[in-house]
C-alpha cells in the first residue's frame, strides 16, 4: 500500500477494465455508489489531442455519510463526492487509489465531521484491501 497526503492506493495484478468492475462492486458492499466517472484518458484525447494510458476518476458517495456530513457542515458538498483513481502506468500496471477523506475534510475543522471522515476512511480501506 501506498499513501500521500491526501491518498493511499495500490498496485493491483488484474486488468484496468477488471479494477474498475472489482472496485465498484467493492464500493457497492460498503455502501457506495459511483455517481460520476470521468475517463480522464478519453477526455485528453478528444480535447488535446494527448494520448496517456487509461485514467479514470470514480465519483464514489456513501448516502448515509453525506447526508451526515451536509447536515454537520451545509457546504462540505464542495469536498465530495470521495474520489477514487483506476489508472494504468506507461509499463502496464494498474493503480487503485482512493481520496483520503480524513485529509481532505480535516479542511472542515468540524468536531462533527471528524468522525464521519474516520468511518469513511475505514469503508474505504476496506475496498481497498479487497481489491
């Protein structure tokens, strides 16, 4: 496992195409649901004309939490929904890579939101691990 700042992830031994199916039925077992995804690599292509291996951003959102964290802190909505990263590297490995919401909503500085984004950083280890 792997962690920045603001994200922890890992390689995984599976196709690109394979990481995403696994990791939105992983998401789907804690509760997530992707509400956007952005094919950053298609996007590239289509607008610049650069060419880079295949990059997704899963928009992943936990109702129950979200709707916790907007009646904590009204305009949090401007933090989510938690991103997640599938994305291939120029020699073929696949990343899977999650937002981490702790980091990301430490920016709130809420006594209420803090242990929402601890339970939500907990699903998403365990997404993680089961990918």
């Amino acid at each position: 496992m792997t962690t920045t700042k603001y994200g922890f992830g890992k390689t995984v031994k599976t196709s690109f195409d394979a990481a995403i199916a696994k990791v939105t039925e992983e998401l789907q077992k804690e509760g997530f649901g992707v509400l956007t995804e952005i094919d950053v690599s298609a996007t590239l292509k289509k607008k610049i004309g650069k060419d880079i291996p295949p990059y997704r951003i899963l928009g992943a959102c936990n109702p129950n939490y979200a709707s916790k964290a907007i009646d904590a802190e009204p305009s949090i909505g401007l933090l989510l929904p938690c991103n997640v990263v599938v994305r291939q590297d120029p020699a073929g490995a696949v990343r899977v890579e999650f937002m981490d919401p702790i980091a990301v909503l430490q920016l709130v500085d809420s006594a209420e939101v803090a242990p929402i984004a601890r339970e939500v950083r907990q699903r998403l280890e365990r997404v993680l691990q089961a990918v």
